[in-house]
C-alpha cells in the first residue's frame, strides 16, 4: 500500500537539489579517492626505479672504467678506447631512459570508477535504462 506524499512541488525541488548536490560532492569525493591512490602507486615506482638506478649507475661505472683498461690494454689509445665505451654506454641509457618512460605513459591516472558512476548516475537522471 502506497502512503500519500503530501510535500509540495517547491519541497520536492529543494530535496532533489539537496540531493543532487551531496552526489556531486561524493562523485568529486571518489574521484580525489581514486586520483590520489593512483598517484601514490606510481610515486612508489618511480621511487623505487630510482633506488635502481643509482645502484645500477654505480655498478655500470665500475664496469665502464674495467672496459676502458681492458681495451686500453688491448693496444688502444686510453682515450680511444674511453670513446668508444662512452658512445656504447650513451646508446644504452638512450635505450633504457625511452622505455622508462613508456612504462611511466602506459600507467593510466583517469578515474575509471568515478568515469562509470558519472555515466550510470547522468543515465539514470535522463531516465535511460542500462
């Protein structure tokens, strides 16, 4: 059984506004929620890619410089052969910086959950069904 509603059409509207602003502010809410935890997860990889390669450019000093004696030792000129090691470990980090960043392009950071729930929330307002 259905119980009469005896509001009037002026408190009607107040209530869907009131209401449509708290959805609003949720929406904006679960969109910083989302944003924010998205950014700690990929401060948290870039942090730790960085520990990497600080030791990864200590190591590959070390190796460089072995390099550079060992072809100096070969016969080459020490400074040719400190070239030619240069130019080689130039082409790698080139290599190396380019895919760290198209790991860093391929994190999404949109809001997939607030995106759906703007679409769900502006069907159900314009009464389409799903």
């Amino acid at each position: 059984m259905a119980t009469a509603d005896n509001r009037s059409l002026g408190e009607l509207m107040a209530e869907l506004s009131r209401e449509t602003g708290m959805l609003v502010r949720q929406e904006v809410e679960l969109a910083t929620t989302e944003l924010t935890a998205r950014v700690r997860e990929v401060a948290g990889h870039a942090a730790f890619a960085a520990v990497g390669a600080a030791m990864l450019h200590a190591g590959v000093l070390v190796v460089l410089a072995a390099l550079v004696i060992g072809l100096a030792q070969l016969g080459l000129q020490p400074w040719l052969a400190a070239v030619i090691v240069a130019v080689l470990a130039m082409v790698g980090g080139y290599v190396m910086m380019n895919s760290g960043v198209a790991r860093i392009k391929q994190t999404p950071l949109a809001p997939r959950q607030t995106i759906e729930t703007l679409r769900e929330n502006a069907k159900w307002t314009t009464g389409q069904r799903a």
